[in-house]
C-alpha cells in the first residue's frame, strides 16, 4: 500500500528560524523532504546545498535527471528524525533530549550527507547513552559511519563487560551475520589483557628498581656514617643515634649486613641471605665512581 503523503508546515512554523517573531515574508520553500511515512518536509534548496555537500549535489542535478523533481527522499529513518535532522541544518541549536532520543538515526544521517560538526556531535551523544544491550548495535554503526572515538569507547565498554555483552541479542545476531566484527572484538580484548599485563609489568619492575635504589642507598649511609647498630669499621655506632629517615629499609640492610659477617653457610655459597647480600654488593661495585674513598666492603 502507498502511504498518505501529507505536507509538513513550512521551516519559519515548524523551526521557528527567524525566532518568536517569525515573519511571513520568510523566502518560500523550493524543495520537498520526502520521509518514509509520506510526510513532505519543505525546505530551501540553497540552506540545504549550503549545509551538506551531498545534498547540493542532488539539488543542482538537473531536472531530467531527477524522476521526482524537487522532492529529496531521505527514507528508512523516522520521520520525527529527519524533521530535527533538517532543522538542525537550518540551525545548529541542539537539543539534548532529540540528541538522546534520535542520536542514532541523526548520526547515520550526518554521516550520509556529509555533515562533520553535527556528526561529531550526535557520535558524543550516542556514547553517552551506551547500554550493555545496545553496545553492540552501536559498534556496529559507528564502524559504518566512520566514527572512530565513539568506536573505541564501545569497544572498551566491551571488553570489560564481555560476559554480559555476550548473552545480548546484539551480540548473538552479529555472531550469525558479522563474524569479522566477532574477530575484531576477539582481537581487542586479547590485546586489552597484553596492554594490562605489560603495565603491571612495568609498574613491577619500577617498585623493584626503586627498592634496589633505595637499598643501594642504605648501605652507602650505613658504611660512611652508620646507623642504629651498624657503621663503618673504623667507627663505633652510636647506640643513641636516631634512625634514618629510610630506617624501614636500612634495618633490613643492617641485618643483612650483621647476617652476612657471622653466617658459616655462605662459604659453601648454600645461604639464600648472603647471596643478597653479594647481589646488593655486587650492584654498588658495578656503579661506584669512587673506588678510592668508598667505605663499602669489596667495593675495589
């Protein structure tokens, strides 16, 4: 059946352009917006050439070229989306609740008629409004529409929601009919846990290069100046000194060092302890610039 073409009021009443005060000498519409109910939007061939390239192709074809003559179908969205759809060429005043309401559809819109800024807008707001029912669709879309930010974040709302996301219709539908998209998610989020454990990692060997710096530390302050009960050869501790403002890893030094000069198992080299204690020795030798004046034992 044909649906009922019906005529939509024209721009200055159903945008309001000109403000309250509207007036009627507003130019008269030359072009109609054909939607998918019948509804005709009227418009003005040059706001609609000026706001979309796209659009200015179709209005400067010629006539013989077109079987519908001023009539621009703009088909398979509501029709309440392609009204804000051309009044936001019109104006560029947004509305939050059209934006949550028809993100979607405007941005599959602005993306076929070529319009960036509103693109980009309505790609912001569809990322606000990402559901783990919806996330799916919605990567789907913004891999068509070229919309990398809004891409990006739905995959990562899938990676991290992955067992949710996998019992969705969304998700079942895509593993029947996009089974490369499948393979692009399966790929994020193997190279999201790499990312991860690359990071922990790392933050794993600062902490240890950080330990072994402020050990290294410790057993140059012990060995020059001493500390709580332990210090240099030639001088004697001073029991009522008071400790060090790293004293919770400079007493463990120390009793490494009180370990070391008194096990009887290192000779046999079978005493976890004092093979530490050769490693921190070992380490301060391999970088001490002044072997002539370092106190540190076995340094030269």
């Amino acid at each position: 059946m044909e649906a009922p073409i019906h005529c939509a009021p024209a721009p200055y009443a159903l945008f309001k352009l000109a403000g309250d005060d509207a007036s009627p000498d507003f130019p008269q519409p030359d072009v109609q917006i054909l939607t998918s109910a019948g509804l005709r939007i009227p418009a003005h061939a040059a706001v609609l050439a000026s706001a979309s390239p796209v659009l200015e192709s179709v209005v400067d074809c010629p006539p013989k070229h077109r079987s519908s003559g001023r009539v621009i179908p703009i088909l398979g969205v509501p029709c309440a989306a392609v009204a804000v759809f051309i009044r936001l060429l019109y104006s560029s005043r947004y509305e939050e609740d059209e934006l949550g309401k028809f993100g979607i559809h405007l941005l599959a819109l602005s993306h076929v008629y070529s319009v960036p800024k509103l693109k980009q807008r309505c790609a912001k707001a569809v990322g606000q409004n990402l559901t783990i029912d919806n996330v799916v669709d919605v990567l789907q879309l913004a891999r068509l529409c070229d919309a990398p930010d809004l891409y990006i974040k739905c995959m990562k709302l899938v990676s991290t929601n992955f067992k949710p996301v996998e019992q969705t219709e969304g998700w079942q539908f895509m593993q029947g009919h996009d089974p490369w998209l499948e393979l692009d998610i399966l790929q994020f989020i193997d190279e999201a846990e790499l990312r991860k454990k690359k990071a922990r990692r790392h933050r794993e060997e600062q902490r240890l290069y950080m330990e072994l710096a402020e050990a290294m530390d410790c057993l140059e302050h012990i060995c020059t100046e001493g500390c709580t009960s332990v210090g240099p050869y030639d001088v004697e501790p001073n029991r009522k000194s008071l400790p060090c403002s790293k004293f919770s890893t400079c007493r463990g030094v120390q009793l490494l060092i009180r370990h070391f000069a008194t096990c009887k198992k290192r000779v046999n080299g079978g005493c976890s302890r004092c093979k530490r204690m050769w490693q921190l020795l070992r380490l301060h030798a391999s970088i001490c610039e002044q072997l002539d004046l370092c106190k540190v034992p076995l340094c030269r």
